[in-house]
C-alpha cells in the first residue's frame, strides 16, 4: 500500500516534489544536444509498474531537471540541474523501502537517472539502450526499485556528460537499526565546475577529442612513469585530470562564498561524503580535526582515524568528528590540478574570523589515507568462497589521441562479461594506463582482496586488483571509469548475465 510516511526522513525529502512554478529561465549556452543523434526504435516501451511487497514503506517523489541560472560567488552560470539547484534535493528513505520517483525531463535533451551504488532492479538502473529508452524532451518516467541497502548514495544522469552540468543530488538510505551516535549530520557534496563559464560539458569532450587530448593546464598524455609505482599507496598517481575546471564546489557554493555549516563545540557529525565531480580526485581535510572514517560506499569499515583522505569520483566515505571551538576550513583539494583553487566550506561553532578561500588545512600535508587500505567491518565482509568464472578487465587507452577502451576496445566494439546467475565472479582489473580512474559497478558491490565491500575504486597506473562479486541481480549492468570524459571516450564495459 502507498502510504507517504510523515517523519523527520520525508520532511528533508519533502522540497523534491515542489515544482517551482516561475518561467523556464531563457538561458544561453546550455542548449547543446548530449551525444549522437538517438535512434528511432524504443525498444524498452514505457516501465512496467510494480508493486511493493506487503509492509513495504514507499517512499514517493517527483523530480524536475530543467535549465536554471545560479550565482558562483557573483558569477552567474546557466546550467542543467534538479529543482533549479546543484546539488539537488536530498532524497532520504529506509532500507528496504520501495523508492518510486518520477522524473519530469523539461530539458532540452534527452536524459536518464542511474542510482549509483544502489544494487536495485535491472530495470531501474538508468542507462538508456541497456536498461531503459532515453527519456526524451518533455516526457516523464518513473522509476521503481527497492533500495536494499543502507549507505549513501547519489544519483545522475547516465546520459552523455550531463553529469558534469548540475544533475547530480544524494541519496541517503538510513539504517533503521543504526544506533546514529551522532549529534548532527552534514551531506558533504563535492564537484569540479565548468558548465555556463563559456563553455558546456559537450563541448568540452568534443575539443578533448579533437585536440587528442588536453592543451591546457600542463597535462601530457602517456609517459609519466617515473611517478608510477603500479600500486595505490604510492600518490601522486600519475596524471590526475583531463579537463581545466574553473570553480571546485562543496555543496554547489565556492570557496568565495562558501557554505557555513554550524553547530555547538564538542558536537559529533557525521559527515558523508560524495565526489560528484567528473573528471576530479580530492583529498579532503578538516582543519584543526581528525576524523574516523566509518564508511565507504556505504559500508561499514573498522573505524579508521585520519587527518585526511582522498576521495574518487563516484566513491562516498562517512566519517564523524567531534567538533573544536572556532571557524575551521573543510577543505577539499583537487589532487594534481595547479588552476582552479580548491573547493571549501567552513565549520562554525564559535567565534574566530572566517578562513581565507584558499585557507589550507595542515592535515593535507601529513598522511593521506587512500580509501582501498581501510579495512572492512566483519558484517560487511563477503563470505569467501572461491570464484566460480574469473575474467579479465584491462583499462586501456591514452589522452593523445584522447581514446579511452575496456579489454581492448571502446565501449560498444567491446566484448561484455559474461556471469551465471548464483556465481561468484573475480574480475581481474588491469590499470594499462598512465592515468588513475575510479572504476564502478552497477548493480552489485565487490570486495577487494582484503575483503573491503566498494561499488568503485581508484586503480592506479599499472596498478592490478582482483575483485569479487556475488552474481546475485541478473541483467545487463554497466562497469566503467567514473571519469564521466572517459567513459563518454569508450572506457565502458557491459556485464551480462548469461
Ligand atoms: Cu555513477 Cu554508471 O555511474
Ligand atoms: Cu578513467
């Protein structure tokens, strides 16, 4: 039965389902049509509804992606963005709720929404030609799927580079069970910006391409081996970015006009990060704190302390701090850009000037944890059991020519993976590149060698990893680079179940 749940969960959820009634703002430069001009066929249909079970809690909203203007620190962007805002409105649920969201395209392209890191039904993942017809220009689509697990979450188009406009918001699934020994609790959003700066995400993968490659920010391609150690504890991993970004974001808001996250001395937060940025690694710090990081990509870890970690595109990591007395910078560093700043909020508790934009934390310069060393709390272990099929995964590719491809190929000319239902899969990942790329999987979660339960990690160049899944939610999934230029370039993968 549907029942819309009135608690403090659906009043944060409650701004998703309000449908701004002013004008479409006329914007300039953010009209470009998001990739090839799409096929005729609508093979997918409209999705079938289902049902929740008996007992089930459904959690019922509505989105609006359309085109807004908003206001960096005094310069305005036209961009694409849910409910005229990046990042979008939170969306909240339990674990085990039946989610049904309805997407309202009012943008002038096609899109789609995938749930990242959410293992849900094939049918709701998002990926238009895969799992779903594009939603087109003026149409609706509702999406239904439970959300099995508790963690956060975020979700963006699977369409195009859209991701790097503003279509991105978090998806927090709450654990019903969880104590929540925290006083107050911060979403921490991260993104690189260029969108509405005189230029589109569109446009910037097209010079990419015809360039073969960046021209500007110091980048070089192939060829920095003397950085690479072939292993994931050895930063600087190699080349960090292809694009030159303007702005680096911390929930929308630049460091010249940061946000301000208060609370009273000697709180505990728990702050979830989410990298939604698109083609950038940060290593984030709060200045004059540790923080014990007790989550990645949703899974509980064994409380780690640290004064700083790095962060992939598409990775989530929770951590708690208890707060000291003052203004302190939350830093987040672009790891290996020289232009563009850094992305920072402040955290207030007491008096004490507000930090410079470009205020440092000292945390940044000592030891940085990369997440892939945390270790995996015994519930959130896989129970090991030998693997059934092992495959191959190299990353293949180069910035010059700017060509990105998965066991050889890019995208579409290569051969998807194939699974049984009921297997237990290693995949045996292969970094072939100079570059570091942040590799995700829809649908599942895999574990690490030491057990560590991930949906995407950081491979650095050269770097090896084998990683196992439960072939337990048949379909058609995607694994790719979360650099949204890389995989838009071919850095795709398709997992089929046979
Ligand atoms: Cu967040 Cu297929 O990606
Ligand atoms: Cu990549």
């Amino acid at each position: 039965m549907t029942s819309p749940r009135l608690s403090r969960r659906n009043l944060l959820i409650g701004s998703l389902g309000v449908a701004a009634t002013a004008a479409l703002a006329a914007c300039s430069g953010g009209s470009s049509q998001t990739g090839p001009t799409p096929a005729v066929t609508r093979p997918f249909g409209a999705p079938a509804p289902i049902q929740p079970s008996a007992g089930q809690q459904v959690v019922e909203n509505s989105l609006v992606a359309r085109q807004t203007t908003v206001d960096l620190a005094g310069q305005q962007v036209s961009t694409w963005a849910y409910g005229d805002a990046f990042p979008g409105p939170l969306l909240r649920a339990n674990a085990g709720d039946f989610l049904r969201i309805t997407l309202d395209n009012q943008l002038p392209a096609d899109t789609s929404i995938h749930w990242h890191g959410i293992r849900l039904r094939n049918a709701a993942d998002g990926v238009p030609g895969v799992t779903q017809d594009p939603i087109r220009a003026g149409e609706k689509y509702v999406y239904e799927f439970t959300a099995p697990d508790p963690g956060t979450y975020f979700f963006h188009p699977h369409t195009g580079v859209q991701l790097d406009r503003g279509l991105y918001a978090p998806l927090i699934i709450d654990d019903p069970h969880e104590p929540g020994n925290y006083d107050a609790e911060w979403v921490i959003v991260l993104d690189d910006w260029i969108d509405g700066t005189g230029t589109t995400p569109d446009d910037v993968l097209a010079k990419l391409i015809a360039d073969g490659g960046p021209t500007a920010g110091g980048m070089s391609g192939m060829g920095h081996g003397g950085m690479n150690h072939g292993a994931m504890g050895t930063a600087p991993w190699g080349d960090a970015g292809d694009v030159t970004y303007p702005h680096f974001l911390i929930n929308g808001r630049p460091p010249k006009d940061p946000q301000v996250l208060t609370a009273t001395p000697y709180q505990k937060v728990r702050l979830r990060f989410i990298n939604a940025a698109s083609d950038t690694i940060f290593s984030v710090a709060l200045g004059g704190h540790r923080m014990t990081i007790t989550h990645a990509d949703g899974h509980a870890v064994n409380p780690t302390e640290v004064g700083a970690f790095y962060i992939g595109m598409g990775e989530r990591y929770d951590a708690i701090v208890t707060l000291g007395d003052g203004a302190f910078p939350l830093v987040a560093r672009p790891f290996g850009k020289t232009s563009g700043g850094q992305a920072m909020a402040v955290v207030r508790t007491g008096s004490g000037s507000a930090p410079d934009a470009d205020a440092t934390a000292t945390e940044l310069a000592g030891n940085v944890l990369i997440g892939s060393q945390l270790s995996p709390a015994e519930s959130a272990k896989l129970p090991s059991r030998a693997p059934d099929v092992t495959v191959g995964l190299s990353l293949d590719g180069s910035m010059q020519p700017y060509q990105w491809g998965m066991n050889g190929a890019a995208y579409g000319a290569n051969k998807p993976l194939t699974v049984k239902q009921g297997q237990r899969m290693r995949i045996n990942v292969q970094n072939a590149t100079m570059m570091t790329h942040p590799v995700h999987l829809h649908g599942h979660t895999f574990a690490l060698p030491s057990g560590l339960r991930k949906d995407t990690v950081l491979m650095a160049p050269m770097q090896s990893l084998a990683i196992d899944l439960e072939a337990d939610n048949p379909g058609d999934w995607m694994i790719h680079c979360h650099n949204i230029y890389h995989a838009e370039a071919g850095m795709m993968i398709a997992l089929k179940y046979a």
